[in-house]
C-alpha cells in the first residue's frame, strides 16, 4: 500500500511494482541534486573564516579544514593557503617562521641552479628537460578536448640509472640535486626576490632550446612567457631532484596548476613536490603504481554500484583503463580549472585532517598552545578522495554504460568526452569518503 502510495505521489502513475524501483531511484536522484544545490550555494574558505593571533598563527586550522572538504578555498587565498594545505609551512607557525622558511626554499633553488651537469647524469637531463619543454608548452597552449588513448603523451624519462654511478663522483651535485645542509651551505644573499622572473633563459635549467621555443611562440602565447619558463624550471628542477621518476609527461598538467597559482618559483617548486609525494607512484615506470590505483579505483566501484560493475567486468572494462588519464593527472584534462582546484583542495583537506597528518615544517608548538595528542590512526584509510570523485563520476554515466557501451571500446569512447555533472558528482564522492572513513557497513548507504 505504501508502495502505491509513493507511486502515484511522485506522479508516475504506473504499476505499484514499477512504482516502488522508479520512485526509490527518483528519490535519490532527487535527495543528491538537492544537496549538490545547496552545496553549490555555500561560500569558498574566505579570509574572515580564519582566525589569526598576532603573531600570524592560524587557530583554527581544522576547522578551516572541514570548510575546505566542502567548498574549497577562495581564489584570493590561494596563493597563501596552498603552501599551508600542503604541508610545506605549518599552520602553526607564524609569519616570521613562514618567511624564514621561504628564505631557506630560495637558498635550496639557488643552490640547485648553481651547477653546470656534466658527464651521463647531464645527459640524462638534458633529455629529460628537452622533454620538460616541449610538454611545458603544450600543457599551456592545449585545449582541453583531446582523443583519449590509455598511456599515450605518457613518456617517461627517468635519471635513475644515473643515480648511485653519478653520486659517487660528485656529478649529481653538479646537477644541483637538493641534499640536506645544501640550504644552509648557500649565501643568503644567492636568493632571488619573491616572485622574480629570471634575468635571462641561460644556463642548464634556460637552455637554448627552451630559448628558441618561447620566441617562436606567437604574439598571443608570449603573454605567457614568464609563467611558462617558471614551468620548465620547476619541472627541469624536479627531474633533477626525484632521479628516479625523472620526468614523464602529464606532470606538466598538475605542475602548470601550481605554477599559474603561486608565483613564488622557490615556492611554487616546494608545493609541487609535496603534490608528487602522493602523485609520483602513478608515473612510476614499470606502471605499477598507475595500476595500483586503477585497482583501488575498481574496488570503490565494486562497493558502491555492484550492478554497474559487473556489467564494466562483462564488457572486459573492470580493470577501469578507460580512467588511465583521469587518474594520472587528476583530472585535469577532464574538468575545467576552477572544478579541479574544488576537488584538489578538497582532497588535500581530507589527507591533512587525518589523525596523524603532519602540520608541515616540524616547529615547537607556541606558547601557551600546546598541540593536542593526535587520536590513533584507523586501522585502513579510506580511498582518495580525488579517487571517489573519479568513481563518482564512472557511476554518474551508469545509464550509458549499461545502455549503449557494448564493449571496451565503447567505454574508452565514453570516457573520452565524459560530460561529469560536477556538483552531484562532488556530492556523491563526498558520502562515499564519509561511508569509507565509518566503516564498510556505511558503503549500503551509497550502494
């Protein structure tokens, strides 16, 4: 009778049985739009969320957090929080900890520019940078819509094999690898100014194919001329500093966000090698990391859509492949910028809200505010977050896979012109995390 009743109350006006399957999938369409609506209508993190002492120490940093998991950071703060989100500075530290810190991160900069490579290592990176360049550019100048192809534009140029034989004669720090004490070792007065552009393209990390490549760009992209030498520097640097991953395109993609954001070199440098601390497995060379992932990534769906993944396993599809490049740069090709930043940001909110997370640079807890005892870690993290948004997403077109895909091809073909409704995605991934993070017996809430 209930069943009836819900029927013809929803207005379908159709067979009780009917009623019920229609009405109970309506209703939770319904209940998700209605909160991705709201959740659209709530502010960004904004400068009077947060509350500061004098000395600049943010007090309420977790519940700056929680904001962030929502609703992301407003644009203006970006460039302030990032560095603080992503560990590099603590929270708890004050301005003048803060500017110490980025004084030390110019020395490091400066000090990896210090050197003139020379011997295999130098090879090594100068096809690695050659590289760098030409993915540099592209990554700047390239429309979002592009054919999708599982690993294509993926080329890998690792200096490990250069590493221990280098080392030993010096040849790495002439690369201007950034050891420990290297900071120490250069004169302060080595440091640029914040958010200077260089003087000129010369030297290792300039070259003279990085050079010819920005003055043949036209009148149009030379706008864009210092933040994309930022980008050769700091992915060239990053090649340098992380041998063993060298560098591989599509870091360019995730490099370009920090680049465009915090305008600070040394900085923009420090941020992204904290994002490629979580990111770096997915380029590593023999794939194994990327797949690791792709397998988590089957999992959450599994949990959460069982029908929706035995039908990706009938198509030859349940190794979810066809999310490659949505994993390995983080969506960045499939979303524009702004949604990118929403689902990063919030991503990185959730892993420094974990027991356990560390604040960033280890400082003393200031005076009178001594640091609270961090719970004890769960026995399993949940998923990633960018990973739920990505399996949110992969359920959102459940209708066209069950529907129209036939086999793999037509699911690389789906996924290559995904249209992801952001905001009912975002929703969805939000209560996949929560139900995670609860326990297993949380997942039927979102199954």
């Amino acid at each position: 009778m209930f069943c009836k009743a819900l029927a013809v109350g929803l207005g379908f006006g159709v067979a009780a049985v009917a009623g019920v399957a229609v009405g109970v999938l309506f209703s939770a369409n319904a209940l998700t739009i209605a909160a991705a609506t709201r959740q659209r209508a709530k502010p960004a993190l904004c400068e009077a969320d947060l509350e500061e002492d004098a000395e600049g120490r943010i007090l309420n940093w977790r519940s700056a957090l929680r904001v962030i998991q929502q609703r992301g950071i407003t644009p203006s703060l970006r460039e302030r929080l990032w560095p603080i989100l992503l560990g590099v500075f603590s929270p708890l530290s004050t301005s003048a900890e803060r500017e110490a810190e980025l004084r030390r991160l110019h020395a490091r900069g400066a000090a990896r520019r210090g050197g003139d490579g020379r011997g295999a290592a130098a090879a090594a990176f100068a096809e690695a940078h050659r590289i760098v360049v030409l993915d540099a550019l592209r990554s700047d100048m390239r429309s979002c819509d592009r054919a999708f192809d599982p690993g294509a534009d993926l080329e890998c140029v690792p200096l490990a094999g250069f590493a221990e034989e280098d080392e030993e004669e010096g040849l790495l720090s002439d690369l201007m690898l950034v050891r420990h004490g290297a900071a120490e070792a250069a004169p302060e007065s080595a440091s640029p100014a914040p958010g200077a552009a260089p003087a000129d393209y010369d030297g290792l990390w300039c070259s003279a194919q990085t050079r010819d490549a920005l003055g043949a760009l036209s009148p149009r992209h030379r706008l864009h001329v210092p933040r994309t030498l930022r980008l050769i520097r700091v992915l060239s640097a990053y090649a340098v500093h992380d041998p063993e991953t060298g560098y591989c395109q599509g870091m360019a993609d995730l490099a370009s966000v920090v680049v465009q954001l915090v305008r600070d070199e040394a900085l923009a440098f420090a941020c992204f090698e904290r994002v490629m601390r979580s990111a770096r497995a997915n380029f590593r060379h023999d794939e194994r990391g990327i797949r690791q992932q792709l397998a988590r990534l089957a999992a959450i769906v599994a949990d959460t859509e069982q029908e929706l993944y035995a039908r990706l396993a009938a198509l030859g599809a349940a190794d979810c492949m066809f999310a490659y490049r949505m994993v390995v740069v983080l969506l960045r090709r499939e979303l524009p910028l702004e949604e990118v930043l929403l689902v990063w940001e919030a991503a990185w909110a959730h892993a420094a809200a974990r027991p356990g997370a560390a604040d960033g640079v280890p400082l003393a807890p200031p005076p009178g505010l001594p640091r609270k005892p961090s719970p004890p870690a769960p026995d399993a993290e949940p998923p990633d977050f960018v990973l739920q948004f990505i399996a949110a997403a992969i359920r959102g077109q459940k209708r066209e896979i069950l529907t129209q895909c036939h086999g793999t091809d037509d699911v690389l073909r789906l996924f290559s012109r995904v249209q992801i409704d952001f905001w009912v995605t975002f929703v969805q991934a939000q209560k996949q995390y929560k139900a995670y993070s609860t326990g297993p017996s949380s997942l039927r809430a979102v199954s």
